[in-house]
C-alpha cells in the first residue's frame, strides 16, 4: 500500500454535505483507507469571479491502487456526484477531487501529473496539507 494525498474542494449545493458524500463513497472502496483528513476551510474560487466560494480540504489515505486506478476512482465518484465529462476547467462542481502526491512518484502524462504541478502555489491547498502533513515542509 502507498500513501497518498487528495485535495477535495466543493463549490455548489450544499458543499459540506458534497465532501460529506464524497468521503462516504471513497470509504466504501476496500482499497482506500482514509488516514487523516484536514479541516475544511473557505476559500473564493482562482481565477473566476463570479462562482460561489469552495469549501477546501486535504485527505491522506492508503491505497493499493496505481496512480492510473486512483485517478479513474476519484473521477468515478465525481460523475457519480453530478460532474460531468469532459471536465471544463474552472467550473463550478459539486465535487472535485485530485491526487496531489502518490507515494514518492513523479508522473508526466497528459492526463495525470504528480505532484500536482500547481498545487504549492495554491494556499487553499498548502494550508490544509500543511495541517495533516507537515512532515512535507520540512524537505
């Protein structure tokens, strides 16, 4: 098993009962087991203006997935919760999840790269990590 980091943010509906639901379904699955989890934290949405503020927070689980499985399993219980595909960027979500780190891996494909390559410049992402992870600063 490896562990792993996954950031969760929600933007519409009722988003604490949005993540709520997205760590309901993420428990069910056998090979994810969930560590810690952040507190959640408000935050207004990057780069678009007129969208409701996130609800932002950070998971460390331990999984037996691949990176590939991981991802298709985050993407599985977004649709399941009303994202649809293809996923414009900078949308309004009920739910989104994405792996920030996977292990120790370093991954360069066009549909996944870890670490998340934006995620240290995001403080809706850092602070919550930072949280439950501070071993991370320490590097």
């Amino acid at each position: 098993m490896v562990i792993c980091y996954i950031a969760l943010g929600s933007n519409l509906g009722n988003r604490a009962k949005n993540i709520d639901l997205a760590l309901k379904y993420l428990r069910e699955d056998p090979a994810i087991i969930i560590l810690k989890t952040s507190s959640f934290i408000e935050t207004k949405p990057q780069g678009v203006l007129l969208q409701a503020k996130f609800l932002n927070g950070v998971i460390k689980i331990k999984t037996d997935y691949s990176a590939q499985e991981l991802l298709k399993k985050l993407q599985a219980v977004e649709t399941k919760m009303g994202r649809s595909l293809p996923r414009p960027k900078n949308e309004p979500r009920t739910i989104d999840l994405d792996i920030l780190i996977y292990a120790d891996m370093k991954i360069e494909e066009e549909t996944l790269q870890i670490p998340h390559p934006r995620m240290w410049q995001r403080d809706f992402v850092i602070t919550p990590l930072k949280e439950i992870a501070p071993e991370l600063f320490l590097k």
